[in-house]
C-alpha cells in the first residue's frame, strides 16, 4: 500500500497552477525518507548519512564533521536549504502544509544542483531536451574515500514516480557513479534516494560504511 508526502510547491510548475503535488512514496520509500532526515532538513532538498558497522562491535558508529570514527547514531547533512524566512511563510500559508519539504526547482537558469559535505558529493544536471531527462553523478567524499576502500558492495538508487533504478555495485570509491532519467514533466515532484555502501577500516577498527542520500527536485520553465 502507498504511502503518501504532499510536498507543497511554492512556485508555479506550470501556467496558470500553483497547488501543491503529490508524491507517491512507497511505505518502504518513506521510511528510508523518514530513516534520512530523522525529522530534520524540512527546508532542504537533499540530504546524506553514513552509518558504520564495526566488525566485532555493536552499535552504531559514524564520522564526525572531520571525518572520524565515533560511536553513536548518524546525524544527517542537509544541502540546498531554503531561506527560513521564506520556510515561515510558507507555513503560514493556509494553502500549504504545516511541514514543508524542501525542493530544488530546475529552470533554465537553474539547469543544475550540486552538494558537497563530508559523506558525499552529489550533482544533477537538467538538459530540456526531449521528455526532460535529467543526469546524476555520486561520488564518495574525501573523508569517506579515507577509510573505505575495494568494491563497492552496494550502489543503488531510484527515482519516484515513474521508477527509475539505478544499480552499480561493484566500481571502486574513485569511481564517479552516474546515471539518467528521463519521461518526465512539469506537473510532477520528484524524489531520488540512494545508497552506497563500502568495506572501511582505521585504527584499531574495521567494518562497513554505507551512505545513504535523497533529493527532491521538480522541473520548471521559469
């Protein structure tokens, strides 16, 4: 059974509509959402965790803000953030929801999104050419590329609606992963969630390191 994130739209998508729109997210799909966020990032389009099994220990464990191991939960970095002056309005809107989720909206001045912070490097690049296809690129970050290393054992993502999977393991950390998808339009949101996952090892320590990603975008002529 879907589940449903209605994902208000601040900006016209198409002449003449500006009422929100809603995107259809498997119960499975929001939960990876929801296990991202952990209820943070409400203004943000895209947002990365790393979480880290040690080999031997139980736990969680994950990296800092300068890329060491430490024990504890993972704590999610957001990218694309919303002014929040602009995030009260539109709470304040009676027309939108009280929880807004953060969008990047492609335009021709705007053909492309790139975030960068200690789990990863992420880039979407929009090209307006037919059906409206837009290209990723996922790269582990330098801190990250510090302590994995071999094959990746997982690389994943997909895109909702219209499903579109990507699926790569097996490229090592250096490799710039990346992957299309087109059919789409102007009357949807969109939501691309991925996750990598690597053998890792330190001082004293070794496991594995999987990063997991999303971001929300739509795409506009404005």
């Amino acid at each position: 059974m879907a589940g449903t994130l209605l994902i208000p739209a601040p900006m016209v998508l198409a002449a003449g509509d500006s009422s929100p729109v809603e995107l259809q997210l498997t119960q499975e799909q929001e939960s990876k959402y929801q296990e991202i966020r952990k209820g943070g990032g409400a203004n943000c389009a895209s947002s990365s965790v790393v979480s880290i099994k040690v080999d031997g220990k139980d736990g969680d464990y994950t990296l800092d803000r300068e890329g060491r191991l430490k024990k504890g939960p993972a704590e999610p970095q957001f990218s694309g953030c919303e002014d929040q002056e602009q995030v009260k309005k539109n709470k304040s809107s009676p027309t939108l929801l009280a929880a807004t989720f953060g969008t990047f909206y492609f335009g021709p001045n705007r053909p492309s999104f790139y975030a960068s912070d200690t789990n990863s490097q992420f880039w979407a690049q929009q090209s307006y050419a037919a059906g409206l296809p837009t290209s990723y690129r996922w790269a582990p970050s330098a801190y990250l590329k510090s302590i994995i290393y071999g094959e990746a054992l997982t690389a994943y993502a997909f895109k909702s609606p219209a499903n579109c999977g990507y699926n790569k393991a097996g490229q090592n950390e250096d490799y710039i992963f990346h992957w299309s998808c087109g059919s789409q339009s102007t009357s949807s949101m969109y939501y691309l969630y991925g996750e990598w996952a690597f053998r890792a090892a330190g001082p004293g320590w070794s496991g594995t390191a999987t990063v997991k990603w999303d971001f929300n975008y739509a795409i506009t002529y404005v």
